[in-house]
C-alpha cells in the first residue's frame, strides 16, 4: 500500500544512503509514487512493484513502512469527503477494518532482518487488536501516538 509513494520517499530523504521498494496493487497509485519519486530526485534509490503487499518478496529489510487499510465500512468517525474521495480499496480493510493486519503481520517475520523494525499506521481506536495480532505472530509491539495524541502507529520488533 504505498500509496502516493510518501512514506517510502520521506525515509529515502532521512537516510541519503537507503534503497527502498514501494508496492502497491494499484498501478495509479504506483504511476503518481514513480512520479513523485522523480521529481524530489529519488527514483534511483526507489523501486515501485504492482503487488499485494509480500507476495513474491524474498528480500529482507531493516526497515518496512506500512499504512494499510484499516477502516471498517461503518465506521461512523470517517468523514464523507474522506469516503467519497479516496479509493475504498486504499480505506477499508474488511468487517472490522483488521483484515489487512491479519495478512501483513504474519508476513513480517520472513521480511524483516534480525534487528528489523516494521511501523504499521492503525486507526486510533485498534492498538489493543492490532497489537494481540501482533504478540500471536511472534512481535513486540510500541505505541506511539500523532500529534493530536491519539494512537497512530506500532511499532513492531520481534520477541525477546
């Protein structure tokens, strides 16, 4: 899910010295990613692949970004011009908005290096849910919060 390529670029940028892959199921998506690649000058350290999310992956990394789906088709705290402009398949991610966390996180330990780390972005409301799919995989999960001070992201490394 890289989306317009934000995360990805936003690391590249931090750390001049860093490749990274952006995938992506939707090929727009990627076109607009390749394309902001290119323009802050990164293409040649970002490689975008139309895929669902570690199919056909056998590269391990030190870092994975991720910001799935995580909204739940009734979820009365999104907003309608949110609904009614972002692609669903970028917004909703099955009855209870966990569907995508049940499939990436398990993925995550043949991807991530030893001392790996992987940010996951989670609804506000799905630390606790997110976080038990997490410690059931074999990982150690550390909240941080946005700047409103809500619960935005786990950070997930393997088990001691």
């Amino acid at each position: 899910g890289t989306g317009s390529g934000a995360l990805l670029l936003a690391a590249l940028h931090v750390w001049p010295v860093a490749k990274g892959i952006g995938i992506d199921a939707s090929t727009a998506a990627l076109a607009i990613a390749q394309a902001n690649g290119e323009a802050l000058g990164l293409a040649e350290r970002a490689n975008w692949w139309a895929g669902n999310w570690a199919d056909g992956l056998e590269e391990r990394f030190d870092l994975i970004l991720c910001n799935p789906p995580y909204i739940a088709p009734d979820d009365p705290d999104l907003a309608a011009q949110v609904r009614d402009y972002e692609p669903h398949m970028a917004l909703f991610s099955g009855e209870d908005g966990l569907a995508d966390y049940r499939v990436i996180i398990p993925q995550l330990a043949d991807l991530l290096e030893p001392q790996g780390i992987a940010l996951l972005e989670i609804g506000w409301k799905q630390a606790d849910r997110v976080t038990e799919i997490a410690r059931q995989s074999g990982f150690t999960a550390h909240l941080h919060h946005d700047l409103a001070g809500r619960p935005r992201a786990l950070a997930l490394t393997r088990q001691a």
